[in-house]
C-alpha cells in the first residue's frame, strides 16, 4: 500500500488529518440522524419500512466504528492503510444512507462529494481517485441491485419502486462522471494548498533562522544592527555586547527615520533609490555621534546592504554600526602598513581570494613584468633559461609557464642536475636498457621520455657535466637521443626549459659550460629577482606559507606580533623565498598560541632585534612635497647632545606640521602629501597631539 508520509513529522500531519477526518464523520452522521427524525415525525413509523429502532441501531453503529477508529488512531503507525479504510468506511456509511433513504431519490447522493473531497485531504490525488473508484462501484451496485428487484428499497408507502430504464441508466453515467470531476479537482487543490501551506510554514521557519541569525551575528560582533524599510524608516534595532546603543535605547528609536537619528546617513530620494539598486554592500562610511553633556562623543563606522525579499524586490536595508572609538586610540609605535598586513588576523576565506593560479605570490613591479613575459612565451615551443639566487623560485615559473601553455595536460618532469651523481645523471635523463651496465636489471625510460609531450625543467644546468652536454644539444636541436645501451635512437616532443643560479657566459669563459649550449638554452630568458630587490611581497608571502603551514602541522596561528613583523621585514633573506619559508615554519612548529613572536624566529633573526629595540625607519617623503617645505636639520658640533628618539621624533613631527601647513590643514590632502594613508597620519598626530588641528590654526601660521 502506497505510503506519502514516510517521516515521522508527516505521519503527525497525517494523523492530526484523521482525527478532523473522523470528527466530520461524527458530524454528519448527527446531522443524518436529526433529517431522518425529523422525516419520522413528520410522517409517522407506519410511513417507513424500518423502523425507528433499527435506525438507531445502525447509527448507534456508525458511532461505535467511529469510536473505535478514534481509539486505534494514537496507537497505529501505518496510517496508510488506516486512511484508506476509513475512507472505504465512509463510502459504506453513504450508501448505506442512501438506502435507508429511499433509494435512488434519497437527497444524500450529495455526501459521496463530500467523502472525495475528504480522500482528497488525507493522500491528494490517490485518496480522491480511490474514495471515487468506490463510491462509483457501491453508488452502480446498489441502484442496480434496488432497479432488477434483487433488494427492496427503504422507501415510504405509496412510493413506486426504482426501474431500471434509460433514465436510471443516464443518472448512473451522470453520478458517475461528477464522482470523477470532483476527485480531479479536489485533488488538484488540495495540492495548491498543501503547497501554500508547506511554503508558509517554510517562510515561518526562515523568518525564525534569520531573527536568531540576526541576534547571534549582533551579539557575536558586538556591533548594532538597525533593519530599515525601503523609506528608511527603523524596524528593529538589536544592540548586543559592546553596541552603539543599550537594548532599551534602541527600542525608543523604533519607526523614526534613520536620517533624523543619524545625520550623516541622511539621503536624498534619488540616492536613496540608487542606493537600494545597488546589488551588494556599500563602502562603509565613518561619522561621529554626538554624545550628551555626560556622555563623550562616539566614532561610528557603518556598513550598508540593501535588504531583497525572494523576487528580488528591495524590502529595506540593513545597517550594521560599529563603535570604533577605542580603535583610534593612539599607539606607542605605529606599525607600517606591511607590519600591520602582517599583524591582522589570517581569516582563510580573505586569504583563499589571494590563491594565484600560476603560485607566483608577488605584486612588485619585477613580478607583475615577469607574468606578463610568461603569457607570452607560453604558446611558443622556444627553449627558455630562468636565471636567479638559489631561493627565487626558478621552478616555480616553469611550472607556471608550463601550466598556461597548450602541454598542460601533459606531464611536466622537473631534474636537479646538480643533486643526481654525475655517473647516474646520463641514465636519469635518457634511460637505458636491461642489462646496458652493471646493475642495469630493467629497462629505464628516464625523464625525456616520460617528458614526452609536456614539459621537462632542468634545473642547475650549470652543473651538467660536459660530456652530457654535448647530447642534450644535440636533444634541443633534434628532439632525438639514444638510450644507454640502446641501438636504436627515440624522438620526443618536449618543451625544455632550463634554469641556473651560475654566470653562465662566465662558466663559458672558464671551460665549464659549452658556448653553443650556451646559445641553444638562452633563446629566452627570464630572470628572477631576489627577495631583498622587491620585499613589498614579504607580507604576502609570509601570510601564504603562515596558512600553509598551520594548516600542515594542525596549529590554528594567525598572525605575526609587531616585534616578528619587524624582524621579517627588515631581514635581507640571502635564501631568498625559500628561506622565508624556513623561517616560517620554524616559527608555526614553534608557537602554541594563535600568534608567531620574535621569539619563535630562528635566533639569527631575533639576535637583531632584541627585545626592547626597535628598527627606526627614517619617515618617508612624498617626492611631490617642495624642498623648501622640509625642516631645518640642526648641523652637528657635538654628539654628547644626540638622542636619536627625540630627535626623530621632532622631526617627524616637523614634518607633519609642514605637510598640514602645505595642505591648509586639511587632513586627507596631507597624508596624500606624505605618501601615507588617512589613518596612519591621524594616528601620528594624536601621538604628538597635533590631533585638533583645524584649517586656519595658529599652530599652522
């Protein structure tokens, strides 16, 4: 028996349905009782065949399943079979009705409706079409059986009995097809509205998810979270831990116009509508709140999205204010922007977005120059010679020239010449066969050919011994070589790309290296800037092997303290990127915490910066600031009198008040003057409390 309520929560739904089912069933057949009573007194028991008691009888019988079906209800858990049956029950109940009511002129021929559409709320379509297969085949049968004379209608005296003529025959077709007509429509709506109602119940559900997302992201970000309606007016205010306003505070501003609490947030109609077109969130903005005589004021940053319902229609708006007062309190030592890149928390989804697909990590000039230069030479079959430190990443770019050229899906086979014996280097490049020498137990395809139709990188060409040098020209010229021990010669189709950290011009000049390999390998070059040459990409790099190394070894680590930024950054890396990544590691199997001191630096680095010292980097000038604006230096008769603190400090400051005086006091077109960013110089004048400096100031005359 087909079964729609596998779950237990629909088999509940299906249950709550039944005992509605089941009181309905009680209803009419109260309502039965009273028509017939009232037909008995109006025309006396001598005017029926039964008699009264009978009929109580059977109804008191219909009760009685109804009672029973009721009790068995809470204690089954296969109601399928439980809903047909009633449904089958039903339909007997009906005829039986109709029997007792005259026949085929009973006026309860109507309730057989009834029991479809009820079939149909307990299973839709199969319950509609089962309880009308039935009430067709027991609605036929008894007016059949009351036409041939088989049963003898219950009827009152004087009434002729049914005949089975054409006009029978077309009630039965009539009844009939009304039976299927409204099984299909009442199957079909009782779908549109359980449909309607699961929907309903789903949007109750998702409000629910959101109100409780909405309070946990408040209380987790301890920020305030204004909802508005799409003409700003306040629906909720949720102020949660360290919010802009206390719960009963928000409450009051319920309904006000969020531009009349929050002046700078105030907008036109016109913006206000581009605003609510925009797809996404806006950039935040900073303003002040004005606090009471008591109260101090408030910096505020807010954060902006326009709110959508499932279409796609603007609803309102979504504020998200954060107090940001103690964050522009001034600091001791104000970090770099690198220092500070390297001191934020690593959160990995911000991080996955700086993946780059060809694993150079690097935005210095050298860098971005270089990717252009691997476009280009990566459709080309050309031999190409990477030049560089040990350290720069040589095998990198061949990978990343390899995996942007059509061989990328072939294999890209990487060799250290300068790691492989010099008796085995020959074997390891071109193979041999079984038995070709001592030791020789199998056949080796060596790495040209398992290069064929990709990529081969011979890293440390420079320190191929001569004698292989004379075949892997003739390899770069032909594409063919032979096996050791083989007596038969094997084309390949290969890209090679070559790499060294030696002069090779001069390792011509000294013997070492042929000149006319020499000239076959140096048919493009790319050369690789050292670490030191572009350190702008050591707070990148840092970061990706801090992620890839937390991640290796199982710790949660997520930043460098000041001190060990510092160290990074000031360090010359003589091992270039692969140093870096040394000390990286070094640092993440060292830490516990979530946060990599100098401590946790291999000692080399930390011996140069001892605690309590810290590097002193003389402020950066912007080129375009006049010469004439800069500060008198003092010239030096004594250095009893130099403290370098001091003095820098007075400097820096000088500086600061010359770039305000240059920028008429105003803030934003300093910092652009000094080659800074906004809050970097505000942070530097609330150090030397130059922070309520206005335009016009006499601290500026």
């Amino acid at each position: 028996m087909w079964n729609p309520w596998a779950d237990s929560d629909a088999v509940e739904d299906l249950r709550g349905r039944l005992k509605w089912f089941l009181l309905g069933r009680v209803a009419v057949l109260s309502c039965f009782f009273l028509v017939v009573a009232i037909g008995y007194l109006a025309r006396g028991e001598q005017g029926y065949l039964i008699s009264i008691n009978s009929l109580i009888a059977i109804v008191g019988l219909a009760y009685g399943v109804t009672l029973v079906s009721a009790l068995l209800l809470d204690r089954l858990s296969d109601l399928g079979f439980f809903a047909y049956l009633q449904m089958a029950i039903d339909v007997l109940l009906i005829t039986g009705a109709i029997y007792l009511t005259s026949g085929i002129d009973s006026p309860f021929a109507f309730l057989y409706t009834l029991a479809i559409v009820n079939g149909a709320v307990l299973l839709f379509s199969n319950g509609a079409l089962f309880t009308a297969a039935v009430a067709t085949v027991a609605f036929d049968a008894l007016l059949l059986c009351l036409g041939l004379g088989i049963i003898e209608a219950v009827r009152p005296h004087g009434l002729p009995p049914a005949q089975l003529d054409a006009e029978l025959f077309s009630r039965l077709v009539t009844t009939n097809l009304t039976f299927v007509l409204v099984a299909l429509l009442s199957s079909f709506l009782t779908k549109r509205i359980f449909a309607a109602e699961q929907r309903a119940i789903e949007q109750r559900a998702e409000k629910q998810r959101i109100e409780i997302l909405k309070d946990t992201l408040a209380q987790a970000i301890g920020s305030t979270l204004v909802t508005t309606d799409a003409e700003g007016k306040i629906l909720n205010v949720d102020s949660k831990g360290d919010g802009v306003f206390a719960n009963d505070e928000g409450e009051k501003l319920r309904g006000r116009d969020i531009g009349d609490v929050f002046p700078a947030l105030k907008l036109t109609q016109s913006a206000r509508l581009r605003f609510l077109q925009s797809p996404g969130t806006v950039d935040p903005i900073e303003f002040t709140l004005e606090g009471e005589a008591e109260n101090p004021a408030t910096e505020i940053r807010c954060s902006t999205a326009p709110l959508r319902d499932t279409f796609g229609h603007v609803i309102g708006a979504l504020y998200v204010l954060q107090d940001i007062t103690t964050l522009r309190e001034v600091v001791e030592v104000e970090p770099s922007e690198s220092e500070a890149e390297l001191c934020e928390p690593l959160i990995s989804d911000d991080t996955d977005d700086l993946e780059p697909s060809d694993g150079m990590y690097g935005n210095a000039p050298q860098i971005r120059e270089l990717r252009k230069l691997i476009a280009k030479v990566a459709n080309s079959d050309a031999t190409v010679l990477v030049t560089g430190e040990s350290g720069t990443g040589k095998e990198v770019v061949a990978r990343a020239i390899h995996a942007q050229s059509p061989r990328r899906d072939k294999h890209f086979v990487a060799i250290n010449c300068g790691a492989i014996p010099e008796n085995l280097i020959e074997t390891e490049l071109f193979g041999h066969t079984k038995g070709s020498f001592t030791g020789a137990v199998s056949d080796r395809v060596g790495s040209f050919r398992m290069a064929d139709g990709g990529t081969i990188f011979l890293d440390e060409i420079g320190e191929l011994p001569l004698q292989l040098q004379v075949k892997l020209l003739r390899v770069i010229q032909e594409r063919v070589f032979r096996p050791i021990g083989s007596e038969t010669s094997v084309a390949v189709n290969v890209r090679i790309i070559v790499a060294t950290n030696r002069d090779l011009q001069a390792r011509v000049q000294e013997g070492q290296f042929r000149e006319d390999l020499f000239y076959r390998v140096n048919v493009i070059h790319l050369e690789l800037p050292p670490l030191r040459e572009r350190n702008e990409d050591i707070p990148l790099l840092a970061r990706h092997f801090l992620k890839q190394f937390s991640t290796m070894h199982g710790r949660e680590i997520g930043r460098f303290s000041g001190e060990a930024a510092r160290a990074l950054l000031d360090y010359d890396y003589p091992g270039n990127v692969r140093e870096l990544e040394n000390i990286v590691e070094h640092a993440v199997a060292l830490c516990d915490g979530d946060t990599a001191s100098i401590e946790h630096l291999p000692a080399y680095l930390s011996d140069e910066h001892p605690a309590g010292d810290r590097a002193v980097k003389a402020p950066r000038m912007a080129s375009h600031i006049p010469e004439h604006s800069a500060p008198n230096v003092p010239q030096l008769d004594s250095w009893d009198d130099v403290d370098l603190e001091r003095d820098l400090a007075e400097y820096e400051k000088n500086i600061l008040l010359r770039a305000l005086n240059e920028a008429g006091g105003v803030k934003k077109r300093a910092a652009e003057l000094l080659g800074i960013n906004y809050r970097s110089l505000r942070h530097r004048l609330q150090k030397y409390g130059l922070a309520d400096i206005r335009p016009g100031s006499a601290a500026l005359q």
